[in-house]
C-alpha cells in the first residue's frame, strides 16, 4: 500500500492547463517575509471537514507557515475561499510546539485509489 505525498513545487508555476483535480489538489509554494505560503487549487475532495461540510471543485487555500523566533513553535494559518460553500473566506489557526527529538514522517492514511 502506498500513501500519495503531497508535492509543492516552488517555482511559483501555475498548474498545467491538463492537470486534473484530485484529492490533495496542486499546490504551489513560495517564500513571502520569511514565511512559506502554499497555495492549493483542484482539489476534488467534496468535504471541507470530517462533519461533512461541502466543498466545491473550485476551492482554494492559501497556507501560511511562520516560525517563531526562537524555533520553538510553527505556526500554521490556512484561508479557504469557495463562494460555493462559504460567504467569506474561512480561516483556520494552528501550531506545533518543538519538542526535542527528531521530527518523524507524517505517514497519512488517504486512499489514492479513492479518488
């Protein structure tokens, strides 16, 4: 079983005009004041969230990850514009803390055969 890995080119390139929709989209990275902004469209996963919320082939989600001065912490704020679901963008807040230690692989569970 193999896990789909999410690749964000940082080359700031537009999808491919024949790039198909899928469940992590197409993401495009770049660094903006120090920060990395991961920006996602085609994505075809129909649920906004794990209550069942939609979500139209048309969202976008722009990342934002900031580190703290001292290392310590990332933070993560995540903006989804869909006018087919949402009035006005939602934004999301999050962070991890450093812990000492190595950080391991993420080894998420989603089915790319689902698609």
């Amino acid at each position: 079983l193999t896990h789909p890995e999410r690749t964000i080119p940082m080359d700031r390139s537009p999808p491919p005009a024949d790039e198909p929709h899928s469940k992590l989209g197409y993401s495009i990275g770049e660094w903006r004041e120090g920060d990395l902004i991961v920006t996602t469209t085609l994505v075809n996963w129909r649920y906004f969230d794990n209550i069942g919320t939609p979500q139209s082939d048309d969202v976008r989600i722009v990342e934002r990850f900031m580190l703290s001065a001292d290392q310590s912490r990332l933070d993560v704020q995540m903006t989804v514009v869909d006018p087919a679901t949402f009035t006005a963008p939602a934004v999301l807040e999050t962070y991890w803390q450093a812990y000492a230690g190595n950080i391991n692989r993420y080894e998420c569970q989603a089915d790319r055969a689902a698609n």
